[in-house]
C-alpha cells in the first residue's frame, strides 16, 4: 500500500499531465489554422497570378492592335 506522500505526489501530477497535454494539443491546432492559412493564401497568389496573366495577354492584343508596342 503507497504512503500518503506518494500518492499526494502521484495525484499532484496528474493535474501537470493534462496542462501540459491540453497546451500541446491547443499548440498542434494553431499549427494547423497557421498551415490552413498559409494554403489559403498560396491559392489567392495562384489564382491572382493567373488572372494577371489573362491581363497581360488582352493588354499585348490592344497594345498590338493600337499599334503601340510597350515592353518592360
């Protein structure tokens, strides 16, 4: 049978674990939102680099058009 103080030291970490458990898993899913987030914006850059690309076409058949050719 444990002594008083051995199970006052068992039970006493218990508590320990679970905060540390409970700040591990809140840490794992800001990890996660921070990655969602991160894909997110990944897909915004893509999606605006595509349109930008649709631009520049339609401004090259104007420019071409207008007869005034622009190159950067």
């Amino acid at each position: 049978m444990p002594t008083n103080q051995a199970l006052q030291v068992f039970y006493g970490t218990i508590p320990l674990i679970l905060v540390v458990v409970g700040a591990w898993l809140r840490e794992s899913m800001l990890l996660k939102d921070i990655l969602q987030r991160l894909g997110n914006l990944e897909t915004a850059a893509t999606d605006i680099r595509k349109e930008l690309t649709g631009i520049e076409k339609r401004l090259a058949v104007l420019e071409t058009r207008a007869g005034i050719i622009f190159h950067s």
